[in-house]
C-alpha cells in the first residue's frame, strides 16, 4: 500500500467521523 493510499484512507475516515461527529451533537447528550 502506498503513502498516498494510507493518506487518502485517513482523510476520508476523518472526514466521515467529522459529519459523525456533527450527527451526534444534535441528538440528546448521552453519557
């Protein structure tokens, strides 16, 4: 695998947890 396979992998495992990220923030807080 190259550097730019990881890189690409990481940026949109990063991107997908940012719009998770976002999802969670509008449901109620949970412990």
């Amino acid at each position: 695998m190259g550097l730019s396979e990881i890189n690409g992998k990481f940026v949109r495992d990063f991107e997908f947890f940012l719009k998770t990220e976002k999802n969670w923030n509008l449901l109620p807080e949970k412990d």
